[in-house]
C-alpha cells in the first residue's frame, strides 16, 4: 500500500499538519501538492484552517522563506530553547549586516554599488556571505569587467523570518526637524 491509498481514508488537513509539523525546512506549496496530491487551492484553504486553529497557541503555523512550516511563538522561546537547543543560525558581522541590507533593498547589485554605499572594500564580506548561502550571484551587470549582481536568497528570508523581501521594513527617512 503506497501514500496514495492510504490518502484516500484520512482528512487531508490532518495529512497537511503531519507533514508540516515534521519538516525540518519551510515547505513549498508545490512541494506539498506533490506530497499530498492535492491541488494547491484546496492546500491553501486547508493551510487557512490550520492557521485559524493555532491561532492563540503555543505554536503557529508561518509562510517564511517560501514555504510553510510549524514554529513554536517567539513569547514561549524560554521554555522551548530548555528542551531543544536553538540551532544558532549564521553569525554575522556588522559589516556582514550592512553588506546584506544593501543587498536586499537594492537587488541585484554589482560589489561596486555595495561598495559606494558602504564606502569600504566589501571583497571579504561578500564572499562570506555566499559561502553562508544567504546571497548568490545573479547574472553579470552589462558593464566594463561583467561585474557580478548580487541577490539575497531563500535561505536569507529563513535566517530573517521573512516571507518575502515585500516583509523588509520600509526605508523611509525619519523626519527631521526645521
């Protein structure tokens, strides 16, 4: 008896939740579609449900990254981090943060744009962070030298728990008094 027999027999909410609740990683739409064999519209009215009825608990249920996935809410992380040690995302430098935040607002961008915001040689920083996987390459600027772009990742939204780069806050400027 293959998943797909036994599908047939149990709620696909309840299937949804097993499989979301054991996913080390968030959990594309696609991804569960294949897994469940369900179509994506009746998987994000099912995601809804779920999310309505975590609402108020210990754990909630986030799109973050590009998928969906379970976390326990931050306001319970003193009892949560005594049982299982939080996995310590990338360590990041202030130079690695800054370098990032160019980045994700200005993507895709050459080195030489991060470097004129930042005003330093930003060689080092960048290389760190694509061996840290939270920016990559993106084609190369039609410019003298074919410089890189550069643009952040899924694995950027995950470390930052963001759904997408619309969640970045806003770069408004503060306003000033005359």
């Amino acid at each position: 008896m293959n998943a797909n027999d036994e599908r047939q027999d149990l709620p696909l909410k309840n299937v949804v939740e097993a499989v979301l609740f054991v996913t080390p990683d968030p959990l594309p739409l696609r991804k569960l579609a294949a897994v469940t064999g369900a179509a994506p519209d009746e998987l994000r009215a099912v995601i809804r449900d779920l999310q309505g009825e975590y609402e108020g608990r210990g754990v909630e249920l986030a799109y973050v990254g590009g998928g969906y996935r379970f976390f326990s809410r931050p306001e319970y992380a003193l009892w949560a981090k005594q049982v299982l040690p939080l996995e310590k995302g990338p360590r990041l430098s202030r130079a690695a943060v800054e370098t990032l935040a160019i980045i994700a607002y200005r993507q895709p961008v050459t080195r030489v744009a991060v470097e004129e915001v930042r005003g330093v040689n930003s060689d080092a920083v960048l290389k760190t962070l694509l061996e840290k996987k939270l920016v990559t390459t993106d084609g190369r600027e039609d410019a003298p030298g074919r410089p890189f772009r550069y643009r952040t990742t899924k694995k950027f939204l995950q470390h930052f728990g963001l759904a997408a780069l619309d969640d970045l806050p806003s770069l408004e400027e503060p306003e000033t008094e005359g």
